[in-house]
C-alpha cells in the first residue's frame, strides 16, 4: 500500500524518480527459468533448473534468505527444477512451482522443517508450462501443461477439481487469470498452435472465447491491468499483439516487432501503452515498448548476459529481470536506456505535385535554399498525449522544397516559357496525358499521315521534344517509299526545357540539402546517379535533331571530369541561356532526309547500338564535331556573352553512296523504348502502334505487353474508356486484345424474381416463366428486342416498327405514349 | 566386374540431353521427339538425309559411346517415370535402340526393384494408380529428372513424401546462400560419412549437373578448403554430436575462407538431413539407382553373383543374432498386449524422481550394451571413402563418453525444437523451420492405427517410444517421459535394429530388416525407419543449433 502511495506522487512527474532505489543484481548459481514476487513485493522467489531460492529485497541489495533445494548438491529430484513459480496472492507463505516431468509443487515456507515442500500434484502427463494462483481464491491454483489440459487444484482438498481442455489437444503454453477487479472467474489460455482462449471458471466444458492470435507458437499473454477487455499476446512470430477481446471476433489493436521468438510479457503498471517483453533467444535485452511506437523500443534494459527469462514490474519505476546467465536484476526506469534518442528521424517524399517534402531533426545543419515552408513538430500529435509519453522530445524541422522561378532566367526564355514550377505541376497532373490521348490518331491514315498529325497534337501541349520526335518517325518511315527529292530541313528553334523539370528538382534538393545527415546524403548521390542515367539515356532524344544545350552542357562536364555543382545551373548570378535554338543546315546528298539523325549518330555510339562501318569517319567526325559544340557553348557562358548562339552544323554529306538505304529501325526501337524507359508510356505505345509492322518484331513481346497494359491501365483511370478499347484493338497482342473480349455480356434480370438471366434472355430459370414477350405476337423475342423505356413494354424490333407506323399509344394498352429513339 | 561406375567421369551431356522432365506436357513431348530424332540420324550414322558428320563422330563426340551412355538412363526412364508417355517413348525408343544400335549393348535393369529388402510387388510402381502418390511422384521426377527409388519407397506415406520433397527441394534447389554445387557436394560428403554409394553417386551426378568441377569428386583433397574446413563439424554430427560446441562454429566462421551464418546453416540443415537420410536409405535397403549401376549388360544366367556385387552384405553376419532373435521373439499380440497395459494402467504408483531418472540411465545403458552387428566391413569403396577424414571415428555410446569432457545430458526443456531451433533456423535460413517442422510433426503424428493387420490401434505409445529411445542414444533427455515405457514397448531385437539404423545404417542387412517387427507390414517398416530418420535428424539438428546459438550469444 506505502508503495501504491508513493506511486501516486510519482504520476504526476514520471523523470523524477525514488531516490532510495538503486539498480542492484544477485547472482543466483543456476540459471534462472521464472521468478515471482510475493504480495508486498519485499521478496523474490526464484526457480530454475538447479535453482530454488528466495531472496528479499532490501532497499539497497537483495539478500538470500532461504534456499529450498535442500539435499544434496546434486540432487537429481525433478521436483526442485522449476519451469514456472508462484506466489500466492494471499497467504505469504504458500508457494507452488511447476516442474518438468509434470509435477506441480506446493511449498509451505511455514514448515518448520528443512523440506519446504508440502504436497506434489502428478496429474499433468507432460511438462508443465505455466502455474497461476487465482487473485483472491487463496485456495484455488491454476496449471497449464504441455499435455493440452489445464487444472484448477484446490489446495485444501488437495485435489484437483476441474480439467479443462480445448478441442484440440495442442500444448498449452501460459495461462493468466483476469485481474480481480475486472473479472472474477475469466482466465486466458495460449496454446502451441497459436490459439489463444478465454474460459470461464464455472464452465468447464468449452470455452467462452476463441480466436487465433498468431500464426506459431503463442509463449506468453498478459492482461492488461487496467483496461479489461485488452489482452496482450506474443509468440515465436516474434511479435507482440494487443486485443481488444471485446469485439467478436477479437480486434487487433496494436502490433510490435520484435527482433527474437518472444518469451514473457508484462504490462507496466499505470502506463496505459507500456509492455515489456524478453525473448527467449538470442536478444539478451529486456525491452519496453510502447504499443503505439512499435518499431523502436522505449526503453530497454542491456545488463544481461544470457537470455532474460522472466520480468516482473514492481512499481512503474522498477523492473525486476531474471536470466540464464544466473543474474536477478533490479533495474530503475531512469537509467535505462532510449533507443529512440539515438535515432535521427528523417525522412523524404515527393508529392504529386512535384514537390519534395523532407523531414529531420534540427541539430543538423541549418536548411539552405529555397524553402517554401517549415513546419516544425514531427511526431507528436497532441499536447495532452506529450505528457504522457515519455519519448525525447524530437525537434525536427518539416521543410517543404517547392519549384520556383528562377530570378534571373533570361528574358526570352521567360517570355517564351512558362514557369518552371508551372511546367512542373503541369507535367505531373497529367493534362497534357490526357490531352494528347484524346488528339492522338493511331490509325486511318498512313503512318506519315499519322506522324504529322501527332506531332502537331503533341507540340500544341508544349510536348516539343515528343513532337519532334513523332516527326522524325514520320520521316524516318515515309521515305522509305518516297523518291528522292533535294530539299532542305530547317530543324524549327527549339526551346527545351532540358531534361525534364524532375532534373531541376532533383538538383535543387541535392543543393538545398547540404546537412551531413547520412540519408540525405545518400539521396544526393542518387540524384546525380539519376541525373548521368538519365543523360545517358537521354541520348536519344537529342538525336532526334533536337538539341538541348543544356544537356551538352552537362555531358561536356561530365567528359572534363567536373563534379555536378547546383550552382552551375541555378546559381544566382548566373546569366546562362538555358536554350539555344540549333539550326542545322543540311546539303545536297540524296539521303539528306535521313540526316537529322544522322547528324547525332556520334551519341548513338554512346549508347551502344553499332553504326554500320561505312559511317565510320562521319562518325569520328561528328564526336569531334559535339565536343568542340560543347566547348564553344562553355566559353560565352563564362564571359556572359549574349544569350543566343545558333550552331550551325554544316554537314557535307555528299560522301554517301547514292542509293544506299539505311535501315533507322533500330534507331526508331531505340526511341521507343528509351521513351518507356523514362516513363512516358503514352509516346511509346503510341509511337508502336502508329509505326505498326514496323518495328514491332524489334521489340520483345513482354515488354510490349507491359507498356500496352499499362497504358490501357492509366487510361482507364482516367475514365477515358473508348481511347483505351481503341488501344485494345490496335495492339496486335493476342493476350492485350483478349481484354476487349472478356466480359463482354449483360444479362438482364427477370422482372419477377430480380434474378440474373443467364442462359437466355426470355427464361427465367427460378421463376420457369418466359419473360419479356413481345406485346404484339406475344411470342418470346429471341433475337433483337427494343422496349420502352418509359413503360417497359415492347418486343421484336419489327413488330414494333410496324406498330408505330400507325400508332403513337404502347401496344400493350397501358396508355404510355412511348418513344423509341 | 562390367559395371565400373566412375564418378567424375559421368557424361553430364548425357543428363543434359535426356531432360524431359518440363512441366507442361507439350513441352516433353517436344523434347522426346528431339531425342528420337537426334538418336535415329546418329543410330544410322549416315540416315536420310545422310548425315553429314565423320564416321561416328559427332561434336568431337564419339556417337556410338554417347550412346552407350545413353542407354541405362533411356532404361531408368524407361522403367521408373511416372509419366506414361515419356515411359512408352523411352520403351520405343529404346527397342529401337536394340534392334539398329551398331554394337551398342542394351543392359536390362537388375530385378530387385527399388529396394533390396521389399520385394518389388509391395511397392507402389511408378505408374501408381493411386492419386495422391501418382502427384507426388510428378512432382518429384519434376525436380531432377528421376523418380528417385527413394521416393518410390516412400510413397508408402505421400504425406509425409511430399513434405520431405518440399524440404529437400528447398535445401537443394531453392533460394539459399550456398552456390548450388556446394549444396550437393555438402550432401556427398554427408553420404559418404555412412558410405552410402547410393546417395554419393545421386549427389554426384547432380554436382556436375549443376556445373561443378569433375575434379572436385576426385577425393576431398581437391575440393576447395571452404569445404574442407567443414570435415570435421560433419564428423562429429554424423556419429556423435554431443561433442559439438560453439568452437567447432568459431573455427568455421573466423579466418580464412569463412562461412557466414547463414551459409554455414543452411550448410549444417544439409548434413544433418543426409546423415539421417542415409538411415533411413540403408534402413529400406535402397537399391542403386538404374543408370548408377542398378543395370547390366550381362545376360540373366550369370546374374546371380550380380546381384549381390554392388551391396552385398547379405550373407555375412547375423548368424550370432538369430540366436537372438530366436530367444526374444516376440509377437505382435504381445507388443499389444503390453501397450493396452500401459494405458490402463497408468495410475497405480507414482514412481519417484529418482527412478525416473535411474530409468533413463538404465534405458542410455542398455543402448549401450546393445551390441551391433560388428564387422569390418571391407567393402568400403574407395569410391566414397575419398570424401571421408578420419574415417575411424564412428558412434560411441553416449553413456560411454569420455569422463574427462563433462557432457551433461541434453535436457529438452531446456533447448527444444519448438521454442528455440525453430526461431534460430529460420532466423538464419528463412522458411526451413517450417518446412522441417512439417515433416517433424508428419513423422512424429502420422498414424494409420494398424499394427500390422490389427486395426484401430492407438500407436502413439509405440511411435513415442521410438522416437524418445534414438533421443536417448544421443544424450537427449525428455523430463516429462516415463523411460520404462521404452523397455516395455521395445524388445532387444528392434532395439538393435534402430541403434543399427540410426548409428551404424552401414551395417544393416536385409537379415535385420526381416528379423524384427514381424508381423508388421512393409509399409510399417517403413514407417520405422521414416521416424528414426526424422528423430535422428531433429537431434542432430539440436545439438548444431544449440551450439550455432551458444556461438551467436
């Protein structure tokens, strides 16, 4: 009671802690399977194989007061090792203790003589897993065995009274009485198979509550001392769970990850989410959880050697542990140890709109950049749950890293462009997607037709570099038929916002974040791995003819072995132009159409897909050609020379051999499927459908399936249901074609019974009457029916034509005036 | 001698070419037709179209040995796939062989069926009219291409077959740390503990299967000192694993070329489960795999001393057990009698803790009185003692371990499969704890409550007493079991065949086989020897795993 009252002061400041409480341990000789206190919590009782001891607990040390394994040292009588101990609740001198061979001891620390034990129960035909004494029934103890029964022994008899037994005969491996004050008669029961049971005393028969708590082995269950209806349970699964049991069936409520096979749990007093457990191998800790926080213990206690075998809580502020490595320990909250301090929360996330949200803790480096909001508090909800929770306060600061303008972009480019930020979100909420899958022609015309068209679709969304590249696919596949005509392309001036908005913000955050925080240092390098994929990938597009400076920029860098620097792009007083429209001018040549790609072959060799020999010097020409490009773009951007350069790329192709027919499609897959690669599955399933034969045997029919099933996927939520039949049908995939032919039927219901038709639409198979006979010949209508939909009258589709020549009234003489459309 | 059977140089293309085991029928049919085509132009040499290879020579192959080789795998196909149409096709195909082959011999397969000591009738053929069985079979020669004599055996019990696949196929084919030549070189070695020429040649061929090196198999001289390292920890498991302690593990994990936890479990999971393999292989008296000399060439009249070649062992001993057997032969009625008794009466006096104990070392002192049939075999084969160091070390009884080492007894309760093994193995080596502790319970439950032709028996008495007594023998002591009952239950004589079994499965002849349990079926037996492996097994696994934790704490 003294002790229940200082606790009450305690309550109210739980860092401030007893001062006469100190950590303390004994060590007992044996390792030590369970311990138990008596009422007043002044003395342990500890049982284990070679172990039977009491020792009290004084307010500085523990002090051995009594050994009950008398005999001889080696004493080979199973009786004295213990699997479980109790302390009855009442009377301070009984104590009972479970052996292994299935005996159940009773001890009487009143006897005088040397041998405490007093009565031995061999009922059990197995191991005997767990012994409780009922709350208030000084007389009454409770025995869960290996064997599947339970016993209830009345001690006064010395006999046992009741057996109770599940259906199965599966090993019972713990048992907790309901605490007095919430039900008098209820027990729980664990079982091997991971059932868990709630009995009631006065009947024996079956059980009053059944459900299945794990999927292996439950080792241990606690109620809740407070709460009546939560149960908490653990098991080889290594989780811990808590039940509302309430509920039928039983709710999950909370559910903890532990790293080892759980083998004890014990609720904390007054802390309504508190639990501690101790495994049964391999983690030494006894650890204490709170159940709303299941990843990271609240507390744990690491003075064990060997594994903790049992944990019993004397007060809210101390814990008393038993282990294999032969130690009792007395621990005190306060000095145990928080994992959660050592943890740096932080995390990152991207939201649909582009922005990336990132959250740490504040002792890192102050935030620099551009930085929408801060929102501090990061995992604490309320203030009234502060109080009561015990975690470190963890300070941590919310940054939000929007898309904005840059201040000093140039004015043509601003002019010419929207915002970034507005591209960005734009990019992302999919207008353009959606746009484009409605413009988008796949078939009707020729491929060049095709080309043209969807090229103008894609440009009218700012898709520039699709646009081209649809042009290009057009060209790449008309000229095959077409004669050879000299005219001259003017690649049309291009503003590229390079490489896709994802890439500025990529950057910005690599350069907004430069805390030391590991993570973030980890996506940093991400980002520039991401970045150089993405170049290398890129290729292709630029070998579109459209060119990207910007780009260039990045592979000269990259080529002289300059580290990626955010300020390069973005720094402030840069003047960079971020698009320099390239013309390319093209001469004479009879396969001049086929330049533009050629023109960029050299980033071809990049990427690996092997030029044909004859092309070889043009080749070399052409990288000397990129890099001196390269160059000569640097040096205007370090003297903040004018913003517009026009390259100029004069290209004598008179070299190639008339005649000679250069197979792109290779080239054109490659486009393809480096536009799948980047995610823009639209371009490529359009591009694949619309070049058709083709190139379609180029590409592996999987991947082709992937990208048209996920095409017709996004498609379909964004409900555009007859874009995404149309790609059905063009796919030419036998196993994306069947989508359109399944559930293709609608049967319809009989009027009587509701019911579903489903062999033929005039029969109803419940109600064995022919429905929906036609209201002129009154005849079944077994082919093409049309009713009204006002009076639902009607019949064959010729019967009621003819009818209405005549007449505008129903057939039926129901005097609807129906309307057929 | 016409059978010489080589290890390392076995034709892997051979296997390789005969593969029909795909899992869609078309798919076999497709890979049949190949091998018939591709044999009918090299039977010829110069078919039609003519062939245009040199005389005999075929990808630097001589075609006719090729073919040569071809023929006993073609026979086991032949005779032991349960799927119909590769049998029919391999029987076509083979006759063919037989009428056009130029000088190839076409050896027909030894009589004895799958095992030396269950005739051939009581077994369940491949083409297996039962369903359940029939699955598995599938589903077996699914995995490698062969209906295993073991797994024919087994089919006594699909139940308790399908787990065991499950389990073995993980082991052997699945997800795992270990390279896949390892795998099956980790089990040649455990085979070659017990000289089980069955297992080593399998393991063998499906070393090079996987792509190990011929050399390897040339002796463990050759194998790289990762596996070598691993010698001793399989000695001691195989013959006594109490001696294991966490230095063994120590030595295994630190230096140079380590294993890493969870190789090293997984490593551990494999030699455990072919040393209790081997058990229940000799326990069943497994003839040889057809294409791995369970065939001839020689014609039926000198088969006699054939027979006999390989496996002998018939003849030798026994002469002193017989008098035995003869002494305490007991009936089945007996062994019935006595269970009835034990049920009812189970309450009449409470013997005391000592006794119990006495009990247990009473029945640890038996075992080790129990004399097994002692004979210097000389027929080890240099074939398998290759894999074998310090081959004199063998099972010693566990009352009789040295004084000096201080082993205490292994008391379940204080480390069980359940509640500590389990968690650990799985830990290390995920999902192999249920997968064992499938065929733990399969083996420990499984009942068919028939002794024999007596129906509706309660057989756990009996099973429980088999399983605890191999516990026993390793030291591994239940608290909460009554030792006596193992004393009442087994008489002398099958007392010695399990020790036999389960130590010494080297030993058995087809004599012990028929000496004991008379009156049980074979598929009883076979049972029997399902559990001795299982319970060997979870000791063995006890004993690792204990001292892996000890290590890992």
């Amino acid at each position: 009671m003294q002790a229940a009252m200082h606790n009450m002061t305690k309550v109210v400041q739980d860092k401030v802690s007893p001062t006469h409480n100190l950590p303390m341990s004994i060590n007992c000789d044996g390792p030590v399977n369970a311990m138990d206190m008596n009422k007043d919590m002044s003395k342990v009782v500890v049982a284990g194989r070679q172990v039977f001891k009491i020792i009290e607990v004084e307010d500085d040390m523990f002090v051995e007061t009594s050994n009950l394994r008398v005999g001889k040292p080696k004493n080979i009588n199973l009786n004295y090792s213990a699997a479980d101990v109790a302390w009855n609740h009442n009377d301070e001198n009984m104590l009972a203790s479970a052996a292994t061979n299935g005996a159940v001891v009773i001890w009487n620390l009143s006897k005088q003589v040397k041998s405490k034990q007093e009565f031995v129960f061999m009922e059990h035909k197995r191991s005997v897993n767990r012994v409780v004494f009922h709350n208030s029934e000084a007389y009454q103890l409770l025995s869960g065995s290996q064997d599947g029964t339970m016993k209830l022994h009345d001690l006064r008899r010395k006999q046992v009274t009741l057996t109770f037994m599940g259906r199965s005969s599966e090993s019972v491996r713990d048992i907790q009485f309901c605490p007095a004050n919430l039900g008098y008669f209820s027990f729980a029961a664990a079982y091997e198979n991971g059932i868990v049971q709630i009995w009631d005393m006065r009947r024996p028969d079956r059980c009053e509550k059944h459900f299945t708590a794990h999927n292996e082995p439950v080792f241990a269950l606690d109620w809740h001392p407070e709460d009546k209806h939560w149960l908490a349970t653990a098991g080889r699964d290594k989780m811990i769970k808590v039940w509302d049991i309430n509920k039928q069936p039983a709710q999950l409520l909370y559910v903890v990850q532990t790293i080892a096979s759980v083998g004890r749990i014990k609720w904390r007093p007054q802390r309504r989410y508190h639990i501690a457990n101790c495994s049964l191998l391999l983690d030494h800790n006894v650890n204490v959880w709170d159940v709303r926080r299941p990843y990271i213990p609240f507390a744990c206690f690491e003075q064990h050697k060997d594994v903790a075998t049992c944990v019993l809580w004397k007060d809210p502020h101390i814990l008393l542990s038993t282990g294999k490595d032969y130690m009792l320990h007395q621990h005190i909250f306060q000095s145990a140890k928080r994992p959660g301090d050592f943890v740096i929360p932080s995390g990152v996330d991207i939201s649909i709109h582009g922005d990336v949200c990132l959250a740490y803790k504040e002792r890192t480096a102050a935030v620099k950049g551009k930085e929408a909001g801060k929102i501090s508090m990061f995992g604490r909800k309320t203030s009234q749950s502060r109080s009561e929770l015990f975690f470190t306060q963890a300070n941590s600061s919310l940054a939000v890293f929007q898309q904005i303008a840059e201040p000093n972009t140039e004015d043509e480019f601003a002019a010419q462009q929207m915002s970034p930020t507005q591209l960005a979100s734009e990019d992302v909420s999919m207008t353009s997607f959606l746009e484009l899958a409605k413009k988008y022609r796949l078939k009707g015309l020729t491929t060049e037709e095709l080309c043209r068209h969807n090229s103008a679709a894609a440009a009218a969304v700012d898709k520039y570099q699709v646009a081209q590249t649809w042009q290009i696919m057009g060209n790449i596949f008309c000229t095959k038929t077409s004669s050879t005509k000299s005219t001259s392309l003017q690649v049309p001036r291009i503003n590229v916002t390079p490489n896709a908005p994802m890439d500025r913000q990529d950057v910005e955050k690599g350069k907004a974040v430069s805390s030391p925080d590991n993570e973030v240092e980890v996506v940093r390098s991400d980002n520039d791995k991401e970045k150089n994929g993405e170049i290398s990938t890129g290729t292709d597009s630029d070998s579109d003819g459209e060119s990207s400076e910007f780009e260039k920029n990045q592979l000269a860098d990259i080529a002289s072995g300059l580290g990626h620097n955010g300020d390069f792009f973005f720094g402030d007083g840069d003047n960079e132009t971020l698009s320099y429209p390239l013309g390319i001018t093209v001469q004479g040549g009879e396969d001049w159409t086929q330049l533009p790609s050629e023109a960029f072959q050299p980033r071809h060799e990049i990427t690996g897909p092997a030029a044909p020999p004859d092309r070889l010097d043009h080749d070399s020409l052409m990288v000397a050609a990129v890099e001196s490009d390269a160059v000569a773009v640097m040096t205007p951007i370090e003297e903040s020379e004018p913003s517009e350069q026009y390259l100029n790329l004069n290209i004598d192709c008179s070299a190639f051999h008339a005649g000679t027919v250069l197979d792109y499609t290779s080239t054109a897959v490659d486009i393809i499927c480096c536009f799948a690669e980047q995610g823009d599955i639209q371009s490529a399933v359009s591009m694949l459908i619309v070049l058709g034969d083709h190139v379609r045997s180029h590409i592996d029919g999987e991947s082709q399936e992937n990208w048209f099933m996920s095409y017709i996927d996004l498609l379909s939520r964004f409900r555009l249901w007859t874009i995404a039949s149309e790609v059905i049908a063009l796919s030419h995939l036998p196993q994306v074609m069947q989508l359109n032919q399944s559930s293709t039927s609608i049967h319809t219901a009989c009027p009587h019974c509701m019911r579903t038709m489903e062999r033929s639409g005039w029969l109803c198979d419940r109600c064995k009457s022919v429905v929906n006979m036609c209201s002129i010949c009154h005849c079944p209508v077994k082919g093409l029916a049309v009713w009204c939909q006002g009076c639902c009258h009607g019949g064959h589709i010729q019967h009621i034509q003819d009818w209405l020549v005549g007449n505008i009234l129903c057939p039926e003489g129901c005097g609807h005036m129906c309307e057929y459309t | 001698m016409a059978d010489v059977y080589k290890l390392e140089d076995q034709n892997v293309d051979v296997l390789r070419f005969l593969y029909v085991s795909q899992s869609s029928a078309k798919g076999r049919a497709e890979a049949l037709e190949n091998i018939q085509t591709a044999l009918d132009s090299w039977l010829d040499g110069y078919g039609s179209p003519p062939n245009s290879g040199g005389a005999g020579i075929l990808n630097g192959l001589d075609r006719r040995a090729f073919i040569q080789e071809l023929v006993p795998d073609l026979l086991r196909l032949s005779l032991t796939c349960p799927l119909d149409e590769v049998r029919n096709k391999c029987k076509d195909i083979l006759t063919e062989v037989k009428e056009r082959g130029p000088g190839v011999k076409v050896p027909r397969a030894l009589k004895c069926g799958p095992s030396r000591f269950i005739p051939a009738s009581e077994i369940d053929p491949a083409d297996t009219t039962n369903e359940d069985k029939q699955m598995v079979f599938i589903e077996s020669f699914l995995q490698n291409n062969r209906l295993e004599n073991l797994h024919q055996v087994m089919g006594y019990h699909p139940r308790y077959l399908e787990a065991f696949v499950k389990t073995q196929n993980y082991l052997l084919r699945d997800d795992g740390p270990l390279p896949f030549p390892y795998r099956h070189y980790i089990a040649l070695m455990a085979a070659a503990r017990h000289q089980c020429v069955y297992l080593v040649r399998l393991h063998a061929q499906e070393f090079l299967l996987q792509g190990g090196d011929a050399q390897w198999l040339r002796g463990l001289e050759y194998a790289p000192q990762k596996l070598r390292n691993l010698c001793e920890v399989n000695n001691i498991l195989a013959h006594r694993p109490w001696l294991l302690n966490k230095n063994h593990i120590e030595k295994l994990t630190r230096g140079n070329d380590t294993w890493s936890l969870s190789e090293m479990m997984q490593a551990l999971i494999i030699i455990a489960h072919f040393h209790s393999l081997c058990s229940f292989i000799m326990g069943c008296g497994l003839a040889p795999e057809i294409d791995q000399g369970g065939c001839t060439t020689r014609n039926a009249s000198s088969s006699g001393d054939d027979e006999s070649e390989d496996y002998s062992s018939d003849s030798s001993v026994g002469g002193e057990m017989n008098a035995n057997q003869v002494l305490e032969e007991d009936s089945l009625e007996s062994l019935m009698q006595r269970m009835k008794e034990l049920t009812e009466s189970t309450h009449e006096e409470e013997p005391t803790q000592e006794e119990l104990l006495k009990r247990f070392e009473l029945v640890e002192n038996q075992s080790s009185e129990i004399s097994v049939p002692t004979k210097e075999k000389t027929s080890k084969k240099e074939e398998v003692l290759r894999f074998v160091t310090n081959s004199d070390f063998t099972y010693n009884d566990f009352a009789k371990r040295a004084p000096g080492l201080d082993i205490p007894t292994f008391r379940i309760q204080d480390y069980s499969w359940e509640d500590h093994a389990f968690s650990l193995a799985n830990r290390l080596y995920s999902d192999i704890g249920n997968l064992l502790d499938d065929r733990f319970n399969i083996a420990f439950n499984l009942t068919y409550y028939t002794m024999g032709d007596i129906r509706s028996v309660d057989t756990s008495a009996f099973r429980q007493a088999i399983w605890y007594y191999i516990h026993c023998m390793y030291g591994i002591r239940h608290d909460d079991y009554d030792y006596a009952q193992v004393n009442q239950l087994l008489e002398r004589n099958l007392k010695t065949y399990i020790k036999t079994v389960c130590c010494f499965p080297e030993r058995i002849t087809k004599k012990d086989y028929e000496g004991v349990m008379k009156g049980f079926k074979h598929s009883e037996k076979v049972h029997v020897n399902m559990m001795i492996t299982e319970a060997r097994m979870q000791a063995e696994l006890l004993y690792a795993l204990r001292a892996v934790n000890h290590y890992m704490t």
